[in-house]
C-alpha cells in the first residue's frame, strides 16, 4: 500500500528540509561537531554493526531489503549507487537483482563500516551524500539504508541524488519513522532507547555499540516528518516522490521512491 503522503504536498505549507533533524545537544553542539560525532561512533562500532543489526532489525532484514529494492524499481542490469553503504547489507541485495558486482558501487564517509563489508567486485569510495564523488548521470538507480537521519544536509543530498543519475533513473530510500499513535512510538522508543543498548551492550564488543543504538532512536524521534522528505525530493527535481509502505503493521518502515524525469 501506499500512504496518504504519497501525492506531492503544497510546499507552502510543508517547506523543503535541509537538517534531518535539530541538533541533539546530548550528543553534540553543532553541524562540525555532529560529522565528527556520527564518524567517529560509526567506525568504533563498525566490528558489532551487522551482529547487532540481525539480532534486533524488527524484521527489516535481507529478504525486506530485497522486495524493497524490487519495488523501487531494480532491475537486472542497471548500474546503481548505493549511498551510505556502510557494510553493505543493502548492496548486498543489489548485487543478487543487477547480476554483477561491478555494477554497484558503494559511498560512505566511515572508512571502518567499509572495512566491515564483505561485497566481493563491489567498488567502494570514501564520500558524502551532499558530495557523491562521480559525475553526472552516472547511474541507472539510487538506494539508501537507514542513513538519510545522518545527513548534514537533505537538500544538498537530494539534489547530488538527482545530478548523479541518468534521465529516468530511480531512487529508492529505506528509513524509520516515527509512528504517529503515541502507544506504538512509547513502546518503539522503550525498545530502541532501553531494550536494544542493554543488548548491544551483551553481544557487541564496543561499548559505544549501546550508545549507537540509543541515538539512533533520537534521530528517529526527531527527524522529519515523510511529508518533508517528499517535498524535498521534488523541490531537487524528482517527480513521482512518494512513500510506499508495504505492510501497514510495520509502518514504522518508510520506502521513499523517486523518479528523475526522462
């Protein structure tokens, strides 16, 4: 299914989005020192990232991945870029429906995430979503994991997201929002800000595995709303900006897919 967010909004009433989300003061102080922060907890935790992510995903696992891909539009053949790569557990799914390693390429700024991913013929570049290190019209499809909260800027990202893919290529966003009952966001944030640290604290080797984990619920809490992803997506030039969601029980899983006009 699709929800109610799906058709392009009045951007009068739901302005374009350039912080994910306000500073979180806890963490950091400022945009300089939030690229330092996220940087230096995601390479100190890049060993536990994919031990921890199987064991407390909430479903959201190789097979959701996959369909998601498939949904968004990956085919056999397409050259794609998948940006925020980290370990790779979306590329990894790219790998299987494009048929060719060399046809995916992977960014992150955290060199140590990129060490941790096992993408045999998969090329992997140090870079930012508001900077892609290639030139325009470089690909065929776009997909992103969970990290569009650790952008600096969605605005910026976006419109790198369009400069770099080809006339018609499509985007495809993985994220978690916040749910919209007040019950279900007290028990989301009971499990991601108490239940999940203590056992990344258990199963991780890092002890900032918890703390990880603990503001990725923050981010989740504070980041935009969907209604601002899309009008950002078609503020940079992207039509058909819409968020699918697949399973109404698991809503808290946005797809976000975009079209660059052909």
């Amino acid at each position: 299914m699709t929800d109610s967010s799906s058709t392009p909004t009045n951007r009068t009433e739901h302005p374009i989005s350039h912080e994910p989300h306000p500073p979180l003061t806890e963490y950091y102080n400022s945009e300089q020192e939030r690229r330092g922060f996220v940087g230096k907890i995601f390479d100190r935790t890049a060993s536990d990232y994919d031990r921890i992510d199987r064991l407390l995903a909430l479903g959201s696992g190789p097979w959701y991945r996959n369909q998601a891909l498939q949904r968004a539009g990956l085919k056999p053949g397409m050259r794609i870029v998948d940006i925020g790569v980290g370990t790779g557990l979306v590329a990894r799914e790219a790998v299987k429906l494009v048929g060719d390693p060399a046809l995916v390429i992977g960014v992150d700024p955290s060199v140590g995430m990129m060490s941790q991913a096992d993408l045999p013929g998969v090329q992997l570049v140090e870079g930012r979503a508001e900077s892609i290190p290639f030139p325009d019209a470089s690909f065929d499809f776009l997909s992103m994991g969970y990290a569009l909260r650790h952008i600096g800027d969605l605005s910026a990202a976006f419109s790198e997201f369009h400069r770099v893919l080809k006339p018609g290529g499509r985007l495809c966003l993985l994220e978690i929002t916040k749910p919209e009952r007040a019950w279900s966001q007290f028990l989301l944030k009971s499990y991601m800000r108490g239940v999940v640290p203590v056992l990344a604290r258990l199963v991780g080797s890092s002890a900032e595995s918890a703390k990880l984990w603990r503001y990725y619920w923050d981010t989740i809490e504070a980041c935009v709303p969907p209604s601002g992803v899309i009008d950002t997506l078609t503020d940079a030039g992207f039509s058909g900006a819409k968020r699918h969601i697949e399973t109404p029980a698991l809503s808290i899983f946005a797809e976000y897919q975009a079209v660059k006009p052909g």
